[in-house]
C-alpha cells in the first residue's frame, strides 16, 4: 500500500460495495489522500487491525469526496474488498451492513436474502473479524456510540470515518486528521473544471474564489451555477451579486442551475441546507447546547473567517461557567460548525453569514461589544499586550467598522480600536479611528461633554507620538478645557488631559510649563487616588523625567525610584509599566557616568518589553536606540549598530518619515558608520 506517491485510481476487489464512482472534477489534495493512506496502512506495510481514521472538519469540506478518491485509488490494496456505509441514518445503518454480504462480497455464501436480517448483520460482523484485510468507510458518522457499536473489535479491517466530529473519545483509538479548506491555486482549478475556457490567472476566478472562502461545496455550486447560466450570467455579474449582505442565500449557493444534475456524493447540493443541518443537531431543551448556539451567535458578531481567541469568545459570555463553555464549545466542534486550534475558535465566513440571519440570540452582539470595548481598556492599560492584542485588534476594527445603528456604543468601538491600534503601535490606523470617535461623540453627545473631550484628548496624543506637535497642542488645550468645565479641576480624569499635555510641553522644549502641569497632576492624584495607585506612579516618572531634563539629578532620583516601587509591586517586575521606569533610571545613571548600571537597566527594560510587547514594538525602538547609544559610548560599535538598524526599521514603519525620533535614530546610524574606528 504505497504511501509516498499516490496510486492512479484502478479497480475495486470484487464483491466490493461502492455506490459512488470517481469524480473527474476532484482536484488538489495530494496530500490529505497521503496522509489518510500512511494512517490507515499505520506502521508497516501490510494491513492490520487497529486502524480508525476519521477524516473531520466543516460541513461542505468535501470529507466523502476525498474519501470517495482515496477508495478509487487505494482500495486494491485491500484484498477483502471496500465497504461503503452511510451512517447518515442509524436506523438503515443493519440493511446496509446486511447489504454487505451479497454476491459473496464478505467470503460469505452468495445468497443471504432470505434468512433474517438480524442474522445477516451477525455474520457479516462476524466475516469482517477474520484477518482478511478490508476497507470500511463509515460515511457521515456523528455520533461516537455508532462508531463504537459497528466496527470491528477484531481483524484485519481498517476504517475510514467521515465526520463533522472533530475530537473523539481516546478509548476508541481514532486518529482525526482536520481537513481544511482548499489551497487558492487548487480553488481556481475547480472552478475551471466548469469554465475550461478561462486562464488560471483571470482575477475573476481568484476573487470569486476569496468571495467563497475556498469551501469546496461552495466552489462546486457557483461553478455549476455559472455553467448553467453561462449565457445569461457573466463572472463580473456573479460577482457583483456576491456582494449581497445574505451571501448563503443566493440562488447558487442554494442549488439553482443544478436541476436534476446528480450530486457526486449523493449529499445535500445547497450550503444553507448543509449549515441548518449542521445547527438542526443542537437542542434549545439542552443547557449545554443553549450555551453552545450562545457562543456560536456571539462568534457570528465578530470578523468573518477570523480566528476568535477563546479568552475573548470568554469575555462574551462571562456569565457561562468555564466548564460549561467548554462543553458550549466542544458541542459546536461535534455538530461541525467551528474549527479550533491551540487557543482560538473560527468560523468559516459563509457559516458566519448564515448564523447572523438566523437571530439566534438578540444579546450576542451587545455583548461582543462591551467585551471589544473592554478589550481597548486593557490595552492601553498594558493588560493585553503582544500577541493576545494582536489576535483581538482583527475582530475589534471588523466590529467597530460595522453599522451598529446605535452612535453612542459605535464611538465606544471606534475609540476602544483607537486604542488598540495605539497600543500595538499602528500610530496612522489608530488616528483615524481618533478622528472618527471625536466626530461620533461631537454628534451625540455634544461638543463639550467630557467623552467628547476624552477622545480629543486621545487624538492630540496620538498627533504628538507622531511627531505633529502644533497640530496636536490645540485638541489637548481644548480637552483640559472642557474637562476642567464639566469635572471641575481636581477630578482624577483630568489629570490625564495634564499629563498629555505636558509631555507636549516637554517636547516642544516647555520644560517649566510642563513641571507645573506635572506637579498639579501629581497633587491631584495622590490626593484623589492615593500615593501607591499606578497612575501616580505615572505622574512621579514623568515629575522626573522633567527634573533630569533641567539638570536636577539628585532631585530626579527619588522620583524614579518611588515610581519603580510602586511599579514593582502594584503591576509586577515583568509589566511594561515597570520598563518604563527601569529606563528612566536608566536615564539617569547614564546622566551621572554610572554607565554600567545604566546598562543593566536599559537591557532588563528591553528585555521586558521584547517579550511582553514584541520585538517590534514602538516602545522596544525607544529600549534599541537609547542601549544604542550607551553601546557607542562604551566602544561597542557593532552591537551598537545592530540595535541602531532594528531602532531605525521599526520606527520607520511605525512613524511618519520625518518623526524626530526617526530622524535621531537615522542620525545616530549615519554618525557611527562615519566614524575611523566603526
């Protein structure tokens, strides 16, 4: 049974039962049929016992058709012959193993028909224990008990199973191979097995394909469609006509143009019918199946075809025990509606479109968005960072992008994917969605309400990080007005607005103007929030940072290091907070000559935030260049220049051209490569 090179296909053993013959239109899945074969044939070459093989994943993967493929091809190796059962039905699953035993099929007498069908059953069952090897192919198996009642418990048989089931009791030995969806260039070919005349590379096909989402049921209706109408319906036109919001339900999608046309697996020819098949199998009396359609609704609000993370799928239905959404979950995994991978959940973007058509639960989408909105918060507050983040920023953009209809919850959105985006240093993205929450709020709350002056305040930040200081000095003026107006000066929110607005003045070289809106945040919050809250952390590390830029050393110190305690304590010695101050006292050390211990403070500030905020993080450009430079002064030169140019290439993508912090970098760059001794 070879298993490095797929077999053409070639006749079955006699007395085989295959109702469904080769389909010329099969493409691609070399090395899915390799795969099945190297499982099924296990760990020699000659067919033994033991061997279950299920081959999962979506409805409309096209799991028989592979199936179908790899008997054509691979079951001559099997000398007792290929056994096709359809266990769509449980109650016709008998007459189809009693069916087994005709024409001699199972080393059986020809003629069976007139003893009883429970005897039949018994003696087929009992053929397919000799060791004669045999391929059994248990078609659409859903349920485990079916499994465990019709295999073999002994013999030579091996069997392949079809299933939506993705996990299976470890008791029944199974080994799952996921089949996913098709490859692009292999989804363009199948389209052009129903339009020869098109070159591979039409755009047409490609997009149409995208449209899709290369579901292999999908492609087979729309090519059949297009066949079909080929006269009346143009591939510009079908695409146009793809755009539509209830994309499932278009004709072809639905099976229009197929008349009487036979299907290749005899399976339903419509997704639509295919996806309420799939959710028929859950049951509102169940509780782990409400749970289950919960999930499922909530996972329809966010980005189609987008890997949900299961801590944000969590986020949404908090009130769930744990325990029991993971049954919700693994119920979905059973009925074939999602696919998972180590941490996240997805929906294939068809299936999305259908569930949102099918109002399944009217608070899932107010509750993607608090959790979304949620998610923004802890972002800014360096709670989630890294990857998590970026895992979550897809859904956050795709829902805040949306027509919610309500304005207030829609700036929410907006301003929670502005500070997202902020966060994972997609400084241009996040101004925009500045931009479109300052508009929103401006509408329905007004132009001087505290949230409108939020987002502003939001805004000026995000123009000054980008180096547009005149440009963001008037929003951050306007929104300490308005905060100040509507909270009254000593209200622990506006001293954001201060905070933000003197580290403008400390840019654009307003060194005594920033310490007095620095002193006064301070004051503020020590009084308001307490002197071991993490903000006043903040307000101390910035006090200082003033202090050592006009010289004040000794004055600086114990700034830094109550800032760094607090810090250490309150968020952890691992937290980005906890970097910031390391590198201010960094800074400092370096100011007074102690430039070993500055360096020890500036790599554990680089460490912490490579691994917490990534490689390519904003904030680790500002840990490389100022390393950098205590490299260069060292006489480092090398490494010195190997941080300078990950310094520079981060910046440069991250900011505009011209950004100071670019252009020291790039300066920097050009002064040690000018260097005699570089």
């Amino acid at each position: 049974m070879p298993a490095a090179v797929l077999p053409p296909s070639g006749p079955l053993p006699a007395g085989s039962r295959m109702p469904l013959a080769p389909n010329p239109l099969f493409v691609g899945r070399g090395e899915e049929l390799l795969q099945m074969a190297r499982a099924l044939r296990g760990g020699d070459a000659t067919v033994g016992f033991g061997q279950i093989v299920a081959s999962t994943g979506l409805g409309g993967l096209g799991k028989t058709q592979l199936a179908v493929e790899l008997v054509h091809r691979y079951g001559r190796f099997f000398a007792g012959g290929v056994f096709w059962l359809s266990f769509a039905s449980a109650d016709e699953i008998p007459l189809q193993v009693a069916a087994c035993a005709g024409s001699g099929a199972a080393g059986l007498e020809a003629d069976l028909s007139g003893r009883p069908l429970e005897e039949r059953v018994k003696l087929v069952m009992g053929a397919w224990q000799s060791p004669v090897p045999r391929l059994l192919v248990f078609d659409n198996c859903e349920e485990e008990s079916l499994l465990q009642r019709w295999r073999p418990s002994s013999g030579g048989c091996r069997v392949l199973v079809t299933s939506r089931r993705s996990r299976w009791s470890p008791t029944l030995g199974v080994t799952a191979l996921p089949l996913g969806l098709l490859p692009r260039p292999d989804s363009i070919e199948l389209l052009r097995r129903y339009l020869p005349g098109l070159a591979a590379a039409d755009r047409r096909l490609d997009a149409i394909a995208g449209k899709l989402g290369d579901l292999p049921l999908a492609l087979h209706l729309a090519g059949r469609y297009l066949l079909a109408y080929r006269a009346e319906v143009s591939l510009d036109d079908y695409l146009a006509e793809l755009e539509q919001p209830a994309l499932v339900r278009h004709a072809s999608l639905l099976g229009e143009g197929l008349d009487d046309s036979p299907s290749p697996t005899h399976h339903v020819q419509s997704l639509a019918q295919t996806f309420a098949l799939c959710l028929g199998r859950l049951d509102q009396e169940r509780e782990v199946d409400r749970v289950a359609i919960a999930l499922l609704a909530r996972m329809a609000c966010l980005a189609p075809g987008e890997p949900v993370p299961r801590e944000l799928l969590a986020r949404t239905l908090e009130e769930v025990e744990p325990r029991r959404r993971a049954d919700g979950l693994r119920r979905l995994s059973d009925v074939g509606l999602v696919e998972e991978g180590e941490g996240w959940i997805r929906l294939h973007r068809l299936i999305v479109q259908f569930v949102r058509h099918q109002s399944l639960d009217p608070m899932a989408q107010p509750a993607v968005d608090h959790a979304l909105t949620r998610c923004g918060r802890d972002a800014v507050e360096d709670r989630l960072t890294g990857t998590a983040l970026a895992a979550v920023i897809p859904h956050l953009v795709a829902v805040a992008g949306s027509d919610t209809g309500d304005g207030r919850r829609a700036a929410d959105l907006c301003f929670a994917a502005g500070l997202a985006l902020r966060s994972a240093g997609d400084f241009s993205a996040a101004t925009l969605w500045y931009e479109r929450t300052v508009a929103l709020r401006e509408k329905v709350l007004g132009s001087d309400h505290p949230e409108t002056a939020r987002a502003m305040n939001e805004l000026g930040t995000m123009l000054w990080a980008r180096g547009e200081l005149h440009a963001a000095r008037p929003l951050l003026e306007r929104a300490l007005a308005i905060r100040e107006r509507a909270l009254g000066p000593d209200h622990s929110d506006t001293t954001a607005d201060l905070n933000n607005l003197a580290l403008l003045y400390r840019d654009q070289g307003e060194s005594a103007a920033a310490r007095r809106l620095f002193e006064r945040a301070l004051d503020i919050r020590e009084r308001v929030l307490g002197p071991e809250h993490p903000y006043t952390a903040r307000s101390l590390y910035n006090l200082a940072l003033v202090h050592l830029d006009q010289g004040e050393l000794v004055t600086a110190r114990p700034l830094f290091e109550r800032a760094l305690d607090i810090r250490e304590r309150v968020v952890g010695p691992d937290h980005p907070q906890t970097a910031y101050s390391l590198h201010g006292l960094a800074l400092l050390q370096q100011a007074r000559g102690e430039l070993d211990a500055a360096r020890r403070l500036f790599e554990r500030a680089l460490d912490i935030r490579e691994r917490v905020l990534g490689p390519d993080h904003h904030t680790t450009a500002v840990s490389l260049h100022n390393l950098a430079l205590l490299y260069r002064d060292q006489g480092e030169l090398a490494a010195a220049r190997r941080l300078f140019e990950r310094a520079l290439a981060i910046r440069e993508r991250v900011l505009v051209p011209n950004h100071p912090q670019t252009v020291a970098t790039r300066r920097a760059l050009a002064e040690l490569a000018g260097r005699p001794d570089a």
